[in-house]
C-alpha cells in the first residue's frame, strides 16, 4: 500500500522540519517506547535518531494507522509538492513520546499514533504530476494522512514489481499532467484548410520527441499535419459511429471531427516511438470526444473498445507498438 501525509499547516510544517528533514534524537525517549519498538529501532540502527511522523487521534486516522504496515510507502506531501518517500519501519500508539516530541495543538491533543520511517529519500512530485500518474483529477489536492485510492493504485502496479520502481517513475516527471489541457489549444490549430493534405504516403515510425513548453506548460509536441492526416484518412466521420454528424466547419470547410491520440500522449515516456503517429489519432465527434476524456468507466470501455479493435493492428504493423486492451485501460485508469 501507498500512503502520505500532508504538512501544510503550521503546526505539521514544524513537524516536518523537526523529523522528516532532519531525524529526531529518539535515543533521549528511548526507555518510553516498548520493547519490540526498542528492538526494530535498534536491529536497523536507528535507536539514536529516526524519522518519524504521527497522526493526531481522530475515527479516519485511526483506522488508517491501524492498517499501516511495514515496508508500506510513504509519501510526504507539502506546499511545494511530495517531497521525501520512505517506507513504514514501524507503528506505535504513544502519547507521552508524542507529546514531549511534538507538544500539543490548541485543541490538547498530541500526534500520538506514531510512526517510525526507513529508508527515507528525497523526491520532487508536484501534485498536477501525481494525478496525472494516478488518475485523479487535475485539481486534486492530497490532504491529512490518507493511502492513493487502491483501484488506482493497481491500475498503475501493474507496469512495475515493487512501489520503489513505481516511485522512481512518478518522481522522473515524465508524465507530463498539461497534456489534457493541451489537447484543446491543439484541437483549434487543426481548423484550417485541409486541401493541402495528402493522405497517400504511408505513416512512418518516428521515435519520439522530447517534451517542449508549450504555451507555457511542458507537454510532448504534437504534429498538427499528422492529425490533420488522420482526420481526413477517417473522412472527417467519427470513428466511434459514421452517423454521428455534427457540422461544416468554417474555416476547413469539411464536417468538424475532432483528433483524439488513442495511447494518451502524457503515456508518451512509455514509449521509445513516437505515439504522435496517425495510427493513433481517431477522428471523433466532440460528444464522444468529451465521453472518452469524462465519461463513467464502463461508457469509456465501450469507446474505448472499439477504438482499439480499429487501431491495435494498424499500430502494431506500421509503427510497431503493441499494446493489450488491458494496457489501453490503464492509460485511462481504468482496471
Ligand atoms: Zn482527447
Ligand atoms: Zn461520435
């Protein structure tokens, strides 16, 4: 399991500079805490200083620190985004340690569900990053002590063996969260003559770009002439159902359809080729457009399914990417 914890507040801040960043000198308290807890500490040599973190009581903390085990993940959330992972060492429930560590907040209370972390390492996750990574929502915002929510979890465990990988992943920022807000901007720049286009010449696999700032916000480029491309090889129909008609566009002059890149091009550092390829752009109609970016998971499997029932060969013959249902799921968080 993956968890975190959130110090924003005043109170936790002071926490987090007096035992996260630097560990705190547990050896002066050392005869308050239990003999197993005194004997984990010592057989990893951190009997003297540790880092530690605790949650005040309260029926949702407690539950959460009930499930906590060792070699758990541990995110820790501030203003500036997660900043350390480390795993669970070990737990224990210690007012008076807690208190004489941490003082009390106004309410009386004192931080005493406590627990000890190993193997405690910096990392540099701005929030955008991990909801993209996790399928949250873009303005998601982690709070109080809390696990990543286990359907999403699994989604993502499925590409690594242990959360470690998982985390070196999700702190490399390749997962670039612009991209859906991107897509929109991008959308705009394809209504314009499409006369010039020639659909005759066969798709070539490219390996991928690197990311650019675009517009501001860091996204993998995208080519306007390759969705171009694939919007006129679909006959400007939407590829969910021909009979969706919407209307005649002013500036191309063709009916408006709308690119969509099938594999999600912030999924773009899972690949070494080039995802911005004709073969994954589908031409849809805006409603099944904002249905594949917003629907419920069962109307976006069905979509979904028939897109890849369409591409999956076309990917796999002519740019070599080969990808399972399952894995099209993922991308779109779905289990
Ligand atoms: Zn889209
Ligand atoms: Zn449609």
């Amino acid at each position: 399991m993956l968890y975190y914890f959130t110090a924003c507040d005043k109170n936790a801040r002071k926490h987090y500079d007096d035992t996260v960043t630097v560990p705190y000198r547990i050896a002066d308290l050392f005869d308050k805490l239990e003999p197993e807890i005194q004997w984990t500490l010592t057989t990893h040599g951190l009997n003297k200083h540790v880092h530690m973190w605790g949650a005040i009581p309260g029926d949702q903390n407690i539950k959460r620190w009930g499930r906590l085990k060792t070699n758990d993940g541990m995110l820790v959330y501030t203003k500036e985004g997660f900043t350390y992972y480390a795993k669970v060492l070990c737990k224990t429930h210690n007012k008076e340690v807690a208190e004489r560590i941490w003082g009390k907040d106004n309410e009386g209370k004192t931080w005493e569900y406590i627990y000890f972390l190993k193997d405690l390492q910096k990392v540099s996750i701005p929030k955008e990053v991990f909801s993209a990574f996790f399928g949250y929502k873009i303005n998601f915002t982690p709070q109080g002590f809390s696990n990543i929510d286990k359907e999403k979890l699994a989604v993502r465990m499925k590409r690594y063996t242990t959360l470690d990988e998982l985390v070196v992943d999700l702190s490399k920022k390749f997962i670039l969260s612009e991209d859906d807000l991107e897509e929109n901007n991008f959308q705009t720049s394809l209504e314009s003559d499409f006369s010039k286009i020639s659909i005759d010449s066969p798709e070539i696999k490219k390996q991928r770009k690197k990311p650019k700032k675009i517009n501001g916000m860091k996204a993998w480029p995208r080519s306007a002439k390759i969705s171009k491309i694939a919007l006129k090889k679909a006959d400007f129909k939407c590829e969910i159902d021909q009979s969706h008609i919407t209307f005649v566009s002013d500036a191309s002059k063709e009916h408006y359809v709308e690119a969509h890149h099938l594999i999600p091009m912030k999924f773009q550092n899972d690949f070494t080729t080039s995802i911005d390829t004709e073969s994954n752009v589908v031409a849809l109609c805006p409603l099944c457009h904002r249905k594949i970016h917003l629907a419920r998971k069962n109307e976006k499997k069905e979509l979904l399914q028939i897109l890849y029932n369409k591409r999956n060969g076309l990917l796999r013959n002519n740019v070599e990417i080969d990808i399972s249902l399952q894995d099209l799921y993922g991308f779109y968080a779905i289990n």
